[in-house]
C-alpha cells in the first residue's frame, strides 16, 4: 500500500494557529511556522502520520490570494524555516502535503502587476481568463477579468496557457526540490481545468514516488476528478455531510447511503482509490458547534476513523473546541491556540484522548485501513458494519439514541473480541457476537490478542456533562460578571462563558440553542480559544 493510504491526516491552518496578522505588510519576515514544531510531537501523539499544512506562499491576507509562490509567506518565516520544518516532521514519521492554490493568484502576483502597467502590450495578458480592456472593475483597473467565486481580488489563471502550465509545473518540482514536500491538495479542484490536471499528475509522478494529488471538490461524481489520469484523491464532503446531519437528525440511513453511494462509484474499496475524509476544516464549522447533541462527538468519530477513506482532524477539534461563522467571516474557524494550553489534554481531556485512541488504532488495526466493509445492522439510530481481512473482522457499532442498546451480530463461533474504547471482553455464541451500547456512544470490536496501540480504554471517561442531551438541560444559568482587564487564561469557566455570551449577544440575538453550546462547555482551554476567536 501507498503511505497515504495508510494516512491519518492532521490539518492545521498555518496563518491562524500562529496567530499571524490578517494581512501581510510584505515587511521582515517572522519566524512563526518554527514555533509550530512542537505541535508534530502533538501530531504524533493523537496516532496521525501525515500532515496537510496551508496555505503556506506569500499571500496578501488569508494565503489564497498568492503573490509569490516561491516563497514562504513573510508573516511565518523564510523558506529556511519551511525546509527546517518538513524535516523535523519527517523525522517524526509525518509526511507533508501543502496547499497547491493554482486555479487563481492575487492582484499583487508579478503577472498581474505586469498586465497592469503594460496592459495589451503585457507578455502576461494571456496568463489570465477572458482579460477584457474595453471592461473595468472596482479597482479601476481598465480592464474586466475572470475570478474565483465572484472575487476580484482573486485572478483566475489561465490553465491552458503552455506558459502559466510551466511556471506552476517548475514551481512544484522547486518546492519538492527544495522543501521535500509529499503531495498537494489543489485548492478550488472543481473549477481546474481537467487537462491541466493531467499535466500535474505527470509531474506528480516524476517528482517524488507515492507523491500525492488530493483535491478540493465539494459535490459531483468523484470520479471526474480522482482516477488514474487525474487526482488521486479528493474532499468527501459528501460524508462531512452525512456525518453530522446524521446525528443530528438521528438516520444513519443518510450515513449509510452515503457510503453506498461512493463505493458504488468505485472508490473506497481496498486496493481502489480513497477519498479524504473530515468531521471540520478551515471552511466549515466545527464539528462540536454543529452537533445539537454534544455526546454525539463520540459516535461521531468513531465512523470518521473506521468507516473505508482516509481520515482527517482539524487542528483544535481535538480539544472539542467551538468554532461559528461570523457574520461571513471564517476567522473564528481559523484561531490562534498555544499548545501550552492544551499541555494535559491527552490526559484530561475526553476528546483529545478519544481521538488519540482512535487514531492509534486506526494505524495499528490493519482491517480499519484494508478491509473491506460490509453492513450488518442499520436503524434510524443504531448502526453496525465489519471491515474484514483474510485475518478476521473489526466491528465497529454507534449508536446515536440517548439510551443504551443490546445488539447481536454474525461472528465467528467462539472467538473472543474486545472492544477498544471500553476495554470489555465479548466471545461470540451461536454464531453471534451480543453487546451492549451505551447511549450516544460507540465501540470497535476487535479480534482478542489484535494490538490496536491504545494503552487504555477512554469511552468511560466521558463525562456526564458531554453525554447530557441539550433540549433536556437546565434552565440558564445566571450569568457570572466578567472581570475587567483580567486575561481569559485567568478567568474561570464560569466567566468565561459570561464573556462569550455577551461577544455573541453584539453580533445578534442569542437563541437558547447558543446559550446551551456555551453552558456545555466546562473546558477551559476550549473557552479561552473561543472567547479568542471573536474579532
């Protein structure tokens, strides 16, 4: 198999987490991608073995509008510093992919400037789509030209363009190169032109072996786009999709038809090609803000690590911590975090530790990789499958219902099975495997004697604060005074939902469903992130 088919993703959003300034004064560089190193020991610790990082290149302000593609974007460092860090994850066992943002640039890109000054006369004026010089824009430039999503700040390259396929070919092989990156996920994949996805999937094999082409496609047959001429992967939205409507309208039927439906397009089978898979990213709310039940994190991501695909986690969601769309802006998905703040999660927090089992096993339990999947139980609320080897079969069941569940399945006569999460020990009778599952829980069954890699079982510390059913909770409690001129970090959980609640009440009404996402959450790093992520 290919390393990234045996991948477990850890995505970070680079401009965000180091807390860089929202635009780029094109200044002195400053070095903070090297004070996100500690974070690959992170990395390491949740049993994720590949990174996607970005976008990284000099931008004007949230790195999609590229200005210089050759160099690192001046608010993270210099290229020294990229280089240093894609060897101090591949020290640690991490690969590296990065954003490859080809579909546009910014106004600030060396090719626009040019077809600026010189217009008609630019060597550049066909690196773009559809210049036009009897049209104008709100910039006045004197001329119109084809954008991404409406955007004038975002150029649209011209694809076909020989020159423009060039610059971005030469531009890869440098940033192998130099950098010893693994593979690209292609921003705005859906609107790249196919021809020019061939060219990168030849210069994709030419570079590097296994190095990988991942694309950002949000609907549609997959299959357009990841095939053996193509990508070899791209975004399951589909399954982000499912993943929380799912729950939250309590019908793993949407779950479960989702993945028919993939497979049935010839992806995600063994030895196929593998979508990648997400609860949250940089683009979507978290998975903990969209969940109405907060327990169903659980079930959640036991579906995202054991279902076939490639899983990833979004920096921060490990934590369980909230993150909103405010009014149009995506920086409170995009926050700042200090590592030092989250120095205990692996041992106090129940979502970073569920996450960390998950991934542990996911890279020790070959059939949560290999095997192929077979549907053995499915109601509104309960749902069960195998992923089977030669070797045997892994069970993994959720269950989205408030209350617990006895379930029997096939398995083979006699054979002992324990579940990771919970430690327990089941041997199959009658041809039948009998368990119960906790409400708004999960389990993964495995094969006694299978080395998943977790020390310990972690569903029984979940607390009970994350199990309670929202439309069930309490009344409101009364709000705490925030404190003036303390920093968050020495505030307490009671202040700093306080604090939180009356950000949220300058931007808008507060509804009852808002008010129980804040009372709910009793983590104070989470809190802190949150109360942060407010502009």
């Amino acid at each position: 198999m290919t390393w990234y088919e045996k991948a477990v993703f850890y995505h970070i959003y680079p401009l965000g987490l180091s807390g860089a300034p929202k635009y780029n004064e094109y200044g002195e560089p400053v070095h903070r991608l090297s004070t996100l190193i500690p974070w690959t020991g992170h990395i390491r610790n949740l049993g994720c073995n590949a990174l996607y990082i970005g976008p990284l290149f000099e931008s004007g302000s949230h790195g999609y509008d590229t200005t210089d593609y050759r160099k690192l974007d001046s608010r993270l460092g210099t290229n020294e510093d990229l280089k240093n860090f894609v060897a101090e994850c591949h020290r640690q066992g991490i690969r590296v992919i990065l954003d490859g943002v080809f579909n546009h640039v910014g106004r600030d890109f060396f090719a626009f400037q040019d077809l600026k000054r010189n217009r008609e006369s630019s060597p550049y004026r066909d690196w773009f789509c559809n210049v036009n010089f009897w049209g104008n824009n709100e910039y006045n430039d004197g001329f119109s030209y084809d954008n991404w999503g409406g955007f004038n700040l975002l150029v649209k390259l011209n694809q076909r363009n020989g020159d423009v396929q060039n610059y971005l070919c030469d531009t890869i092989r440098m940033w192998v190169s130099e950098f010893d990156i693994d593979g690209l996920r292609l921003d705005a994949a859906d609107v790249l032109d196919f021809g020019f996805m061939q060219t990168l999937r030849r210069v994709a094999d030419e570079v590097k072996p296994e190095f990988w082409l991942m694309g950002e496609v949000i609907h549609g047959d997959y299959t357009r786009w990841a095939n053996g001429s193509t990508l070899h992967s791209v975004t399951d939205y589909s399954l982000h999709k499912a993943l929380y409507s799912g729950h939250n309208d309590h019908n793993y039927f949407e779950i479960a038809h989702t993945v028919k439906r993939t497979r049935d397009m010839g992806l995600n089978h063994p030895g196929g090609i593998r979508l990648y898979s997400f609860a949250d990213n940089h683009d979507v709310e978290r998975i903990y803000t969209k969940l109405q039940e907060k327990a169903h994190f659980v079930p959640v991501h036991i579906l995202l690590y054991t279902l076939p695909g490639i899983p990833s986690i979004y920096y921060g969601s490990e934590f369980g911590i909230e993150g909103r769309k405010e009014r149009g802006s995506d920086d409170s998905l995009r926050p700042a975090l200090s590592l030092d703040e989250y120095k205990d999660a692996l041992t106090q927090n129940p979502c970073t530790r569920l996450i960390a089992a998950l991934g542990q096993a996911r890279q020790n339990v070959r059939a949560l990789t290999e095997g192929e999947y077979r549907e053995l139980f499915l109601t509104t609320r309960q749902y069960v499958f195998a992923r089977t080897l030669d070797t045997g079969s892994v069970f993994a069941a959720v269950n989205n219902d408030e209350n617990p569940v006895e379930l029997r399945i096939p398995a083979e006569d006699g054979r002992t099975y324990t579940g990771i999460l919970s430690g327990q020990k089941k041997t199959a009778e009658d041809h039948c495997l009998t368990f119960t599952i906790p409400g708004n829980s999960g389990e993964i069954w495995v094969p006694e004697g299978t080395d998943t890699g977790t020390p310990e079982p972690v569903l029984q510390e979940i607390p009970k604060t994350l199990q309670r059913n929202p439309e069930r909770s309490e009344a409101a409690k009364p709000a705490v005074p925030v404190p003036a001129g303390i920093p968050y970090e020495e505030m307490t959980v009671e202040q700093l939902q306080s604090a939180i609640l009356e950000k949220m009440a300058k931007n808008g009404p507060v509804t009852e469903q808002m008010r129980r996402d804040v009372e709910e959450n009793i983590w104070h790093d989470s809190l802190v992130a949150w109360v942060k992520s407010f502009r």
